[in-house]
C-alpha cells in the first residue's frame, strides 16, 4: 500500500498536468488588422485574459481599460449581443443591425446595416471577441454607415490557449458604440449656415440700434 503522502503527491502532479494541458490564454499574434469592416483594418484593439464582454445586461467594458480613450470620450452603448454561432438582425439599437458568421469558429465575416432610410449614422464601434478564457476588442474609430448601408467586414481569433499555442474557437461576440449621432444631409449643413448667417444679422442690427 502506498504512503499517503505519496499518494498526495501522485494527486497533485496530476492536477498540475491537467492544468498545464489547458495552459493560460495569452495575446498571441492578435492585431489591429485580425478584424476588418470595408476593406480596414480596426484603429486599436486590446486583449484581456479572463474577460467576457458579454456579462451583465448592459454588456461589460471593463476589459477595454482606457485603451480607446485617444480615440474618443464617453460612454459605451450595448448595441448587440450574439452567443454561439452564427446569427442575423441581433442588433439592439434601433437603427443598427448586424449579422455574424462564424465560418470555422476562429475565422468568418460579419456586416452591420444601417436601417435608417434617410439618416447616416457616425459611431465609435467596437466588436468584442470572446474565445477561451478571454476576449479581444477591435475599434473602429468614427465610423460612418450611410442610410441604408450596408458594410461587411472579416473576423480572426489570433490568441492562443494550452501550451499547444492554439487558437480557440469562437465562444461569443458583443458590440458596443458611443457618440451615437446622425450625420447631417449637405442641405441640412446649408440651412444651419443660413440660420446662423440670419442670427449674426439680427445681432448686428441690434447692436446698431
């Protein structure tokens, strides 16, 4: 019969290779350019292990950190949440919407529409990544979608997990935007310049009264 403390040992060695063969989810080769909408590649990303964008009702952002904050100010809007595969028109905003196909679950493409059939929309957006123990996000800095619009892009999973290196497959997606606004017509742009030409003379009248 074998000592208990060997047979603790033997447990405990065990447990450690069965660990080490899941192995830490690491950045690995992730980039800027692992995903793309009209041909670019995002502005800035950020991998953070242990991450899910997904959580919470609202979506989380915390693994962002303040790496887009050169990029822009505010706060960040759930715009849609897809968990799984592949899927469309699972946007929540009322004017964005978006498809996502998982391809082989670690490559694919995906498109966002704008439904608004008269106003462009211009956005910070971001697409969150989640594979293995953590999550990815991709910026794309000002981001115009015209009325009726509709931009596809392609997707990636460049981090790695196990001490294989390998890259996980897809686990789920979360998008989120800020500084959400409409982009004015060029005659919207005229009549503004009309309106502020007027108050600066009625000013100017004023004053000379």
């Amino acid at each position: 019969m074998e000592p208990i403390a060997k047979k603790f040992a033997l447990a405990a060695s065990s447990m450690l290779l069965a660990a080490s063969a899941f192995g830490a989810t690491t950045i690995g080769n992730t980039s800027a350019d692992d995903v793309t909408l009209d041909a670019h590649s995002a502005d800035a990303f950020v991998f953070t292990s242990g991450w899910n964008p997904q959580a919470g009702l609202s979506g989380n952002t915390s693994g962002m950190g303040g790496t887009f904050n050169n990029f822009g100010s505010g706060d960040w809007t759930l715009l849609g949440k897809l968990d799984g595969g592949s899927g469309s028109g699972f946007g929540l905003n009322s004017a964005l919407d978006f498809s996502f196909d998982v391809g082989d679950g670690k490559t694919g493409t995906w498109t966002i529409t704008n439904t608004s059939a008269s106003e462009d929309i211009s956005l910070d957006l971001v697409l969150s990544l989640k594979a293995a123990n953590g999550a990815a996000a991709f910026l794309f800095d000002n981001q115009t979608v015209n009325a009726g619009q509709t931009l596809g892009g392609t997707w990636s999973i460049e981090w790695f997990t196990g001490n294989n290196q390998a890259n996980p497959g897809f686990s789920n997606l979360t998008m989120f935007g800020r500084e959400i606004a409409a982009v004015p017509e060029p005659g919207e742009y005229a009549m503004l310049l009309a309106g502020l030409g007027l108050i600066a003379l009625v000013a100017r009248r004023r004053k000379a009264l």
